[in-house]
C-alpha cells in the first residue's frame, strides 16, 4: 500500500495543513468540499508538497515529524527556494 503524506496551504488565508493520504486527488476534493473540521475556513487549498512512503506507519511517522517542526517552517528546511 503506497501512502502520501501532503501539505496543503489555503488560498483564502494561506494557512497549512499536513495530512496522509492514499488518494491524494480524492482527499484534495475532500478537503475542497468545506466539510472538513479542520479545513472548512481555509477553502480552497491547494498542494504545496507530497511525498509517496511505502506504509502508513512510516507516513504517519513523517506526518508527526512536519507537525513537530512546524509546517512552514519544515517546508523552508526542505525547500527554501519554492
């Protein structure tokens, strides 16, 4: 089972959310469609960054990671130029 762990930024007011997935498209409608918890005010977002693991534990070990740092902060680390 592939798995990817995303980072979404929202372009009303450009906040992040981090997230694992095994379907990256659906998920993305998901979180468009405003009824998520989490994501509702940030509608629309969109991908900033996604990255394919090979489990969900590993995934969910990244995820916890970008959290802990921070998840603007963790995207300046891994690419401070885009």
């Amino acid at each position: 089972m592939s798995m990817v762990v995303y980072i979404l930024q929202s372009e009303k007011n450009k906040r992040y959310y981090v997230g694992h997935t095994e379907n990256l498209e659906r998920r993305l409608i998901e979180h468009n469609s405003g009824n998520g918890l989490s994501t509702k005010y940030g509608v629309p977002w969109r991908i900033v960054r996604a990255e394919c693991f090979q489990s969900r534990k590993e995934a969910m070990e990244k995820e916890k990671k970008i959290k802990s740092r921070g998840i603007a902060r963790y995207l300046t680390d891994v690419a401070p130029h885009g």
